[in-house]
C-alpha cells in the first residue's frame, strides 16, 4: 500500500494534533478472534509523564497506546507441534516493530519502520525518584525504542496520535457490485483464521513489479521502450489492473480491519484452490507450515502419510507416462535465455550447484484416453516455480495442454481432435455472452479449441485447522495439536477444463 508523502508529512509531524471527538481509536487484530482498541493518553505533561527528550516537555501530545506485550505463539514452533515434530529452536524474541505490526496491520510497513527511524516510537518506562521530602516516587517515562529492541511482558508501546488520519484518507476498492459478488462467489471456505478462494485462471495472484536497470534504458531506443509499454497495458500481464491479493483486500476482509494475506501462489494462467490468512497470525503460522513441509520433503526419508501439508493437482497432458505412477525427484534451475530478455526453469543434473533446488512431484494418471492424452494427478511435495509444469514437460516427456512455455514442440506435433469432435462440441455461446468481470472468460480453451489453455488446477488440499489450533492454545499451552483434525477443500474444475473432461469421457 502506498502512503502519499502529504499524508506522511502529517503522519510524521510532532505539532499538536486536531481534536478529537470522544476519543475513539483504532480497531486492531492482535490474535485469532481476538481485538484491541487503542487507547489514547490525552495529555503527557510533566505531572503524569515525563519524556527524555526536553522538545517533548515544553509539548503536549497525544499518543495510541498499544496493548501491553504479552507472551505471542511463535509460528514455527506451533507448525511443529501441528505436524507432531519436535522443535528445539528457542522462541525467537519479539522485537518492538513486530509488536507495532502485530497490533496495527492496517499501517503500512514502509510507515511503521520511518516512525522508527524518525524516533518517533515511545516505550513506557518506570523510574523511581527522590521527592523533595526525601520520599521515593515512582514516575513513569516515555522513552524512545528502536525498532529491534525486544520487549518484555508487559510493556506498552505509544505511537503518536497522528496515525488515526490514516483511516481517513483510504481509498475505495473502486469494484462495482457485480466484481464484489463475483470475488465472494470465489471462496471455498471461510473460518476466523483463514479464507479458501478457488483462482480463476487468467487472473494473477500478485502483481509482480519489474525494475529495468540503468544499463538496460541505454540499450534499449526509447521509441521501442513507448512501443514496449503500450503492449504491455494493453494485454495485462505484470502491469495488469486488478491482482487476487488486491482484490481481496479490497472485497474479503468482511468485519477484519486487516486485509488477508497471501500463503502461497498459484501462476496466472492455472487456476484452484488458493489460501489466504485473514490475520497477520494466522498468515505467519500458515508460511511456516509450507516452509517446513517443504524443508522435508527435500529430506530422502520423509514419510508423506504424516505430512500436515497435501496437495493435488488435476493435469491433462500430450501422451502418457511410461508408469502409472511413480515420484518424480529432479532438482530445478532457472536459466536466462533470449540473450537475458526472458527466463525459465529447466531441471539441473547436478544437485550439488547453489542455485539449483531440489524439486519432489508424486503424480498417478487418472485416466487415459483415446485422443493422445492423459489425466493426470500431481501432488507437489516441494513448492518450486513451474515445478509441476517442467517435471511434466522435462522428465516424463508428457507436457501440459496449453503449456507454450515448456512444450511447444509437442503441441506443433500433436494432433488435435478429428473435425466431426469439434463440430460436435463446438457449441459454445459467443465470447461476449461469458465474459465475467475482470474481462475473464473460463469457458473457452478446451481441448476442442485451436489453442487450448493452461490444464493445470489446484484441485484439492489438505493443511491444518490452524483456527482451532490457536482456539485450543488458548485453553491449554500444552495442548497436544499433533491429533488436530485436518481441513479438506475441494475446487471443482474451469469450465473449459470440465469441457475437455466431458470431450474425452464421450
């Protein structure tokens, strides 16, 4: 989120701020279900606290007070405890920007690490001190903290009060109510924890931003630069408008003052099940559970009946696999092609260069069919980009239907469907009639069509309750969250992947 430097300057200002009717704060999310308001100390005078710095007593000012530190659950450990394994690393400490981003998630990052650095972040402080009848007071201080300075239970953070004008000046979503239902009309599964959508393919997750380097403006003629640019807004792409992660800050965050956050990606043009966490907490916990799941299954002797972490992909690919199921264990490399204008990703023989990852993918065919093609299931032990695409492509020599990219070879070989087939499914209503909003279209690109899309879908995952598991570790710390039920989530296929489907069962 960008902040625009007029809002900066009156957020950073130590000037009075304007007065406030009845002191309302900000709602902030802390933990799962769990809300803190701000409280506002309205005067700090030199009677009630006392600041070291001698410009903040001369000043009367207003702060947000931040909920005192308690005790936080550490991601990884919990991951841990879900998947039933043991974790020695020490609890990391936190850190008072951790604590500012934990209780305000609705500031942006770039704004909380410059009100550090401006100094402008106060810890509460208690000094005792001799009165002048030789008694000892305690009074309490503001005191600066950095950024990195751990807290300890009970410490209250004041930021100043100039941050409630942040909420005056957000933006709309700027989505009419048709987009707003259609996002809704996305989710799977919703609980206080996290929120399931089902990707539409040709909508991307996150939009990207590339910076061309100052040699690159010198090589490239600025005419081909402008030329480059209009293409490049006008077929969407990195630059395209809208992004899932946008739109469900804008369309998902329901009564949250946090949007959700991104746990995993899926590419632009595949599609199914995307989670998403709804608190800064629950998202953390989630990252942990991926890394770690991915971390192991790099190891020879994981064991995939106890992984917390499954995920099932439903392929159609050009020909068939020499086995009906087997593992797949090819390390991948990206490599620079097109003299540096585009890269890819390709599988590395040798396992033993850094920039090579170890890449595992279990696939089982689903079924075959008389067309030259195969259904397959993928399941992705490790999360490599364009992992389950170049392992299909490379190593079983059988590349994804509508996968340019890594098996083009194969599609200006391969046949399609006998001219009677594509009259007999060549039933589709106009292009204009199925456009969705965003300017989707999810019917057409079946296998009947001249140039098929990506079929590639996230059908199915497994992965924790992580909303009951933050519940129970509210009742009991040592709740043993190894024999916690799991949640399953079912996407059903695009519609132009179900079209193929039906094609080939006919």
């Amino acid at each position: 989120m960008l902040v625009g430097p007029n809002l900066l300057r009156r957020l950073l200002r130590s000037s009075r701020p304007p007065a406030t009717h009845g002191g309302n704060g900000l709602i902030v999310s802390a933990f799962h279900q769990l809300r803190y308001h701000y409280s506002t100390t309205n005067e700090l005078s030199a009677e009630h606290l006392k600041d070291d710095g001698n410009s903040e007593k001369k000043k009367k000012n207003k702060w947000f007070t931040l909920p005192p530190f308690t005790k936080t659950v550490n991601a990884s450990v919990l991951a841990a405890k879900l998947s039933g394994k043991p974790h020695s690393k020490a609890a990391n400490e936190t850190t008072a920007v951790k604590w500012v981003m934990r209780c305000c998630p609705e500031l942006p990052r770039s704004l909380v690490q410059k009100l550090f650095r401006l100094r402008q972040v106060r810890r509460e402080s208690h000094v005792l001190e001799v009165a002048g009848d030789g008694c000892q007071v305690q009074t309490v201080q503001l005191k600066r903290v950095g950024a990195k300075d751990a807290l300890n239970i009970g410490d209250r953070i004041f930021l100043p009060f100039s941050v409630r004008e942040f909420r005056e000046e957000k933006q709309e979503s700027g989505c009419t109510e048709e987009e707003l239902n259609f996002i809704r009309g996305l989710e799977l599964y919703k609980d206080p924890a996290i929120i399931v959508l089902n990707k539409p393919p040709g909508m991307p997750v996150q939009v990207s931003h590339q910076i061309f380097d100052l040699l690159s403006l010198f090589v490239f003629l600025i005419v081909f630069i402008l030329l480059a640019m209009l293409l490049y807004f006008k077929q969407g792409g990195i630059g395209i408008k809208w992004s899932l992660d946008k739109l469900a800050a804008a369309c998902l965050c329901f009564d949250y003052s946090e949007p959700p956050r991104l746990v995993h990606r899926l590419d632009r043009d595949s599609s199914g099940i995307l989670v998403m966490g709804r608190t800064q907490m629950s998202a953390t916990i989630l990252h942990s559970v991926f890394r770690e799941e991915t971390n192991d299954a790099s190891k020879d002797d994981v064991d995939n009946e106890k992984r917390i972490l499954q995920k099932r992909y439903w392929a159609l690919v050009i020909g068939s696999p020499r086995r009906p199921k087997g593992m797949i264990v090819a390390p991948l490399r990206r490599v620079v092609v097109d003299d540096g204008k585009s890269d890819r990703i390709t599988v590395f023989d040798n396992s033993q260069i850094v920039s090579s990852q170890r890449a595992k993918t279990e696939y089982q065919v689903i079924k075959t069919t008389s067309h030259g093609c195969t259904w397959l299931e993928l399941s992705p032990l490790t999360g490599r980009k364009h992992q389950l695409r170049v392992h299909c492509a490379e190593v079983l020599g059988t590349p994804i239907v509508g996968d340019y990219k890594y098996g083009w070879q194969a599609h200006r070989r391969w046949q399609h469907l006998p001219e009677s087939d594509l009259k007999k499914s060549s039933n589709d209503k106009c292009p204009e009639e199925n456009m969705l909003p965003f300017g989707l279209n999810m019917d057409s690109g079946s296998i009947s069509a001249k140039r098929p899309r990506l079929h590639l879908h996230c059908r199915e995952m497994i992965f924790p309750n992580v909303s009951q598991a933050l519940q129970n570790l509210q009742l009991s710390t040592d709740h043993d969250l190894s024999k916690l039920k799991s949640l399953e989530v079912v996407a059903p296929l695009p519609s132009y992947m179900q079209k193929s489907w039906d094609i080939m069962n006919s």
